[in-house]
C-alpha cells in the first residue's frame, strides 16, 4: 500500500504547494529547483539503486542538455519542439559513449571513470568561450513552446515540472519492473547468474546508462529555464555527488526515495545557507553521519517495517 | 612553436607528473590494500600547502615550514582516519564515496573558514630562487627543477620501501591476496592505517612542494584528486609502478596539450577557432588516453592483481 | 545413434606453468549422462568453465550439436542450448523463488527490452518458471526468497534455473555437494528422469550416485582423461583404481 501511497501523496503535496503558501516567486523558484534536481536524481537512482552502477559523473548529463540549450540560443533558436529533443538527444549521446566505455570496468574503476568524465565534461564547458566559458552564459529568453511564452509564467513552468517529473517516474519506476528492469536488477545482484541464464548484462547497462542520460538532458534543460544562466558548475564533480547523495539520502531501495531526497537536500541547503556563510561545514558532517548512521534512507523511514 | 618552448613544457610536464605521482601513489595504494575510494585524499594535498605556506610564514623559514607541514600532514590523515574512514572500510564503495565527499565538503570550507577565501602565497627559498640557463637564452626556475629532482627521489624511495622492505612486502601483497595476509596473522588495521597516513603524508608532501608555484586555495585538492584517478586508471589500481608511468605520462599530456594544441590547429584553422578548439580537445586529453587504454586494457596498464 | 551432442576435442588450458586441461577430448549423447570424475584439483571444474565459457581454453574445439562454439560468449552458449549449474551455489538471493527461474525463462522468450509491463506479472513467464520448479520438487517455494531457502533447495533451485534456460546439455557441477541424505536420494531421482531428455555431463563426488546414473564415465587425473567406459569398466580398470577410487570406494 504504502509503495504507491508515498509517491501519491508527494506528487500531490507538490501540485498543491503553490495554493499552500509556496506560491510566493522564490518559493516557487526553490521547489522547481528541487523537482528538476529530482528528476535527475530519479534517472541516477535508476542507475546506482536500479542496475548497481554507481556513476559518479551524472552531473555532466545535466550540463550537455543545458549547454545544449545555449548553443541553440546563441543561434536564435528558442522552440522547444527543437530545443528539447535536441538536449536530450545529445545527453543520451554523451551517455552512450562514455557508458561505453566505462561499463567495460567495474565497480571502484566505474565510479573513476565516470567521475573523470564529468570532469572533462566540465574542462570542455569552461574553454568554450563563444558561451562564457567560466564565467557562464545569460540566456536572452526561456524556451517557447510552440512560439508562445508558456514557460515564462511561474505557475506553468512549476506544474511543467512537475508533469515531466511524474512522467520520468512512472516511466523508470515501470521500466525497473518490466523485464528490462528484472534483467538490471538481477545484473545488480549477480552478474554471472545473468549470463549463466543467456543475458549479456552490457547491453542492459548501456541502456540504462542513455535512459538515465537523456532523463539528466531534460532536467538540464529544465534547469537552464529555471535560472536562465548556464554555467561550467552545472556539470562540476560536486554536483554530481549531490545528485548521489539526494538518491541515498532519499533510499535507494525506492525511485520516490530520489525525489524526497532532492526536496530535502534543497530545503536543508536554504535553510543551512541562511544560517551561515559557512553551511558546508555542517553539511559535511551532516553527509558522513547519514552515511554511517541512516542507511534506509527517508523512504525506509516511511516504508512499512517489513521491508 | 620553437624546440625551446617545447622543452620548457615538457619540463612543467614532468614536474606536474610528479607531483601527481605523489597524490596517486597513497591512493592507489589505499584502493589496493584495503579496496577503499577516497575521495577526501585531495584535502591532503589541500592540507599539506596550507600547512607548508603557514607554517613557513611563522617560523620565518620555508624548510622548516616545509619539514613541518610533513607531521602536521601525517596527522591531519591518521584523525581523518580514525574518525571516519575506519569506519567505512566494510562499507560498499557507494558509502565510501559519500562519507569521503562529505569530508572533503567540510575540509574544504574549514579551510576558508580558517584561512579565508584568498589564496595563501608561500615564497620560494632564497636558495631556489632565480634560474638556470638550459641553453643560452632560456631560462628555467630553479625551483620548478627542484620540485621535480624531490619528486623522482621520494619516488626511488617509495619503490625502494615497498619493494625491499617487509613492510612493503605486505602492502604489496596486500593489494593482490588481502585474505592471504590477514590469514598470515598481520594486523591488518595497522598495515591499513600505516598506508593510509603514510599516503597522506605523501600528498601533504605534494601540497607543500607545490605551493610556492601554485595559489593556495580552498579546493586546491580536487583537480590533482580527478587526475589522479585518471591515472590509477591508466595505472592499474595498486600499481606504484603504473602510477608512476602514468603519472608522468598524464603530466606530459595534458601539458604538452594545452601548450601545443592551439598552434597545431592553427595549421588548419582560423586563429580565434584554433585556440578554442585547441583549449577544449586539450582539456579532453588525458581523458580520451584513459579511454584509449580502457578500451585496450580494462585492468589498466599494470594490473596488481592478476585475472 | 545420431552425432554426439558436445564434443570436445584436443581442449588445453595452462595456469602459469600447470597443465590444468591437458588435451582432453569427450563427447556427451543426447539422452546420456556422461560422468566426470577424478581426484580433487584434476581440472574438473576448469573444464567445465571452459565449456560454459566462463573460461577461454588455450587449444582444442567444443562443438555443440555440430557448431563450433569455442569462442561463444556464455550467454551466446546458454541460448544455444547449453546450461549449467555452479559448484558453489549461484543465485539471486534478493529475487524470489519463482523469479529466480522467471529470469531464465525470460531469457527464452523473445525481447527482454521491454519496459511498460510490470515482469512479475507475465503470466507465460511465471508458468514456464513454476513448470522448471515443479521438475526439481520446489514449485511449494515458489513465494519464498530465495536467500532463505535451505542448503538442499538451492540445488534445485539452481537445477530448476538451469532447466527454464530450455537447454539441450546440462552441465551439472556437484548438484549434491552439501546436500543430506534425504535431498540425495530426491536429487539423484531427479537426475534419473532428467536423462531422458537432456544431454547430462555430470561432475560429482559421491561415487554412489555416478554409478547409479552414469551412461559412461571419464575419470580425469591431473587434466588428463585416462580412462573413458562405462561403470564396469572404469571400476575394473586397473589404473583407475590406482589413480582414484582406489582411495574412495575400497
């Protein structure tokens, strides 16, 4: 019951907000902030929690789709019916490659390479200096959809959000139990048992590696709009472990457990921020404790004890 | 470019591939010996200037400053690792990559908090100062050829100490049969602990050497970090001796790239898009060589452990 | 009798400077249980990596039913018709019984780049998986996890997975090692019923059951096959005695 009354209740806790006191501009800019971060953290989950890869370059994904956006831009080109599949397009490209590549290792090498991927993702962002290189790139508008300034208004580009997020959940969570998802799962927790029953693992892998890349393109995009500025720290290694750390503060046993930790590293970071130029030295901390401490995650916290 | 420029940068190449040798070589050794990721092994790096530049400002003399910010880095790494990495060494890679990432958030803004956010300037002894002539007309910091003379005698020393003396025996053993050694009645914990502070003293060492030729700043750590995960990689995880190669060969790359790769393009394009193609397959560089080896060799270029 | 099912031929494998497969060739029939014996370290378990693919021989062919296969990936193998079960137990302990062997039917039933329909709800799978189960006596775990079944159910388990893969040629490691009396005699009954539609190249220590259920046997000693007959004939070779049972049987 519980599985599917979690997520119910926190797709509805986040369509209502705008009515229950969040519908002030900055609010509302925060929780859209924490519903395109969560989508990424959704494809991620996806990754460490549904396939056992953990990536630790998913960063990258959401810089090529918001770099894509730009470079788009900075030709005049603001249809998302262009923008979008383009974004998302080339984050799956990016993914593809680089998962080739690293899916050949695993385990400790896999978090490796995929961090130094991200990175040299962030070197190419900050030398391009057509788009600002380190100093980052002010979009003149956010994406049109069908010539019109939908996105513009706050109230839509917040329900945007939530819809696209919706639907990349119900796709991965559905994904992770139809037979591809069994495949990964089985491959997570032992390899040789999958070949041994006929499946090569790397295909699946690979897949799951351009699903969750193309899901980290669209969030890119989204982001870009959010603030319209894009910078290299879009795609820093730090980002990326953020993004890990909402997927395991959320739980990794659950896909909703990734968009629970997205909300709650957001908020924990406004409200840090606020008390302190220096929040990171709480949030270290606060990092390593739940790591030791907090191994189910908020989703184990709210899941029946039986699990 | 003239055979003059060449021969400087590939002396900063070399000098950069040392300096990332000492980085690498704790940290190849920590995955080998004990399969832990640690990513906080930057801030060593990070620590070991900070403590070098301060303690060389206080006590007047950059040789004390620099013999000192040795214990004081050996310190900083046995506190980290009694307070959190023992702690995470039964953990999977996931925990171990988040707890160290927490570590690294905390030490990092520490330090800012400690030292501020301007970078620290520690001058070069009087000793090193100035230049030697090369050739007749070129000039190359004496310092600069200093760090890389250090750099190549900790490396002899490094080899001869792990393989020629019994505690090196066991480290190398350690990284290819753990279970052997734990079955021959060494303390493990101990054999872990003595490799964990002696690679971060190794990096502090690093940090300090390179701080006179460098600003000391916060987050100082976390590029050498990625590149030295590059170059385990490349390596072979628990390998000095691929570390060591790879160190050198990652340097000279990703030196030689940036200095060359501009002009060479310029062969075939316009100035302003050669620089700019140039800076951005530059910065890629190091990471296309790692593809390149993973593609060839998925176990690096001296695997430790063999199968 | 038609062509043999596998045949190998000429199959080498060293490790540094120890042959651990020296040259060996069998063949195993369709409706045959060709037994493999011999001391422990003879390179049992190495040559069956080998014809799984698990391990890449240094020389010599495996063909299967007619097609050469030495250089097929295992899940290439496995779909080729050959399956085989692990000396040290091989499951999904997260997965359920039933899912367990779902999987392996999975892998026989068209594209698994499928992604809407939830798996455990497929109906053909979950039939094909309780059938496997049923052969080996487990279908009354079906709903159990697997990671907590007893010793003795997770050979049929395995045994259950390797039969979903819908193979031509089991290739069995020890499926009673650790198993009890009781789950003994359950196995080798089984084992019994299985040769009449599978191809059988058993490796096993209890010398009991080889004579029970073998067609022929081959004994291998240091990598090498020094003897191959039926069971009279390996329990009157003189050689064999000497090399092997002479330790075990006496």
């Amino acid at each position: 019951m519980r599985e599917r009354a979690v997520p119910l209740l926190l797709f509805a806790a986040l369509a209502a907000a705008p009515f229950l006191g969040f519908g002030e501009g900055y609010a509302l800019t925060l929780l859209a902030r924490a519903m395109i971060l969560g989508m990424a953290a959704v494809g991620l989950a996806l990754l460490v929690g549904g396939a056992g890869l953990v990536s630790l370059g998913h960063a990258a994904t959401l810089g090529v789709g918001a770099y894509a956006v730009v470079a788009l831009d900075a030709n005049g080109i603001v249809e998302g019916a262009l923008v979008l599949p383009v974004a998302i397009g080339a984050a799956a490209l990016f993914a593809l490659a680089t998962g080739a590549v690293s899916l050949r290792t695993s385990g400790v090498h896999f978090i490796m390479i995929t961090l130094a991927f991200g990175q040299m993702a962030f070197f190419t962002a900050s030398s391009l200096a057509a788009y600002g290189g380190d100093d980052g790139y002010t979009l003149y508008a956010r994406t049109e959809l069908g010539g019109t300034r939908l996105l513009e208004d706050r109230l839509v580009f917040h329900y945007a959000c939530l819809g696209l997020l919706a639907l990349v959940f119900l796709f991965c969570r559905a994904a992770l139990a139809a037979r591809f998802g069994r495949v990964l799962r089985a491959a997570r927790e032992n390899p040789l048992r999958v070949r041994a029953v006929g499946f090569d693992p790397y295909p699946y892998r690979l897949l799951a590696c351009v699903i969750a890349g193309a899901i980290g393109g669209l969030s890119g995009v989204l982001l870009a709009n959010a603030t319209e500025f894009v910078a290299p720290s879009y795609l820093s290694w730090q980002r990326s472990g953020e993004l890990l750390f909402m997927v395991i503060l959320g739980g990794l046993g659950s896909l909703h457990g990734a968009i629970l930790g997205a909300l709650a590293y957001v908020l924990l970071e406004e409200w840090l921020s606020h008390l302190t130029e220096h929040w990171r030295m709480v949030f270290g901390p606060l990092l390593v404790l739940s790591v030791l401490f907090f191994r189910g995650g908020l989703a184990g916290l709210l899941a029946p004890r039986r699990r | 470019m003239s055979a003059e420029l060449l021969l400087v940068q590939a002396l900063n190449g070399l000098q950069f591939g040392v300096l990332l040798f000492l980085v690498a070589a704790g940290l190849t050794l920590v995955f080998g010996v004990m399969d832990f990721i640690n990513l906080a092994h930057g801030v060593q790096y990070m620590l070991g200037a900070y403590f070098g530049a301060t303690l060389a400002a206080a006590t007047g003399s950059f040789w004390l400053g620099l013999l000192l910010a040795l214990p004081a880095a050996l310190a900083a790494g046995l506190a980290l690792e009694l307070l959190v990495f023992r702690h995470l060494y039964g953990r999977d890679h996931l925990a171990q990559v988040l707890a160290t990432f927490g570590v690294i958030l905390f030490l990092n803004e520490g330090v800012k908090l400690a030292w501020g956010a301007a970078p620290l300037q520690m001058p070069v002894p009087p000793l090193l100062e100035g230049g030697v002539a090369l050739m007749p007309g070129l000039q190359y910091p004496v310092y600069r050829l200093a760090i890389l003379a250090a750099g190549l005698a900790t490396a002899l020393l490094l080899w001869v100490l792990v393989d020629r003396t019994r505690a090196g025996m066991l480290v190398r053993a350690g990284a290819t049969h753990p279970d052997i050694v734990a079955a021959l009645g060494v303390d493990i914990r101990r054999l872990f602990l003595l490799v964990f502070a002696f690679g971060a003293m190794l990096a502090g060492f690093a940090g300090a050497m390179a701080a006179p030729v460098l600003s000391v700043e916060p987050g100082m750590g976390d590029a050498p970090l990625i590149l030295a995960f590059v170059v385990i990689v490349i390596g072979g995880i628990g390998s000095i001796r691929g570390a060591f190669v790879a160190s050198l060969l990652v340097g000279l790359m990703d030196t030689l790239g940036r200095a060359a790769l501009p002009d060479l393009l310029r062969l075939f394009l316009a100035p302003s898009p050669a620089r700019q193609a140039g800076a951005a397959i530059a910065s890629m560089l190091v990471y296309i060589l790692m593809a390149a080896v993973l593609a060839v060799r998925p176990a690096g270029l001296f695997p430790a452990r063999a199968g | 009798m038609t062509a043999p099912l596998l045949r190998i031929e000429g199959l080498s494998k060293r490790f540094g400077g120890l042959a651990v497969t020296d040259a060996v060739s069998l063949e195993v029939r369709a409706g045959e249980i060709h037994a493999l014996i011999g001391p422990n370290g003879a390179g049992k378990t190495t040559l069956i990596n080998q014809v799984s693919g698990a391990l890449a021989p240094d020389a010599g062919r495996i063909l299967f039913a007619g097609r050469d296969i030495t250089r097929l990936s295992m899940p290439r193998r496995v779909r080729a018709g050959l399956a085989r079960t692990f000396q040290v137990t091989c499951i999904l302990p997260g997965f359920s019984v039933l899912e367990n062997v779902a999987l392996a039917a999975q892998a026989r039933d068209g594209s698994s780049f499928r992604f809407l329909r939830p798996s455990a709800g497929e109906d053909r799978l979950n039939r094909a998986a309780l059938e496997a189960l049923a052969a080996v006596g487990l279908a009354h775990r079906a709903a159990a996890p697997a990671g907590a079944l007893a010793h003795g159910e997770k050979r049929q388990l395995e045994l259950a997975i390797a039969l979903a893969t819908r193979p031509r040629l089991l290739l069995l490691d020890e499926p009673l090692a650790g198993a009890g009396p009781e789950e003994t005699e359950r196995l080798i009954a089984l084992l019994g019923r299985l040769r009449a539609d599978y191809g059988v190249l058993l490796v096993e220590h209890d010398m009991r059951a080889v004579f029970a259920l073998a067609d022929r046997i081959s004994v291998l000693v240091y990598g090498r096959v020094i003897a191959t007959g039926a069971p009279p004939e390996i329990r009157a070779n003189p050689e064999v005695r000497a090399a092997y049972l002479g330790e075990d049987e006496a």
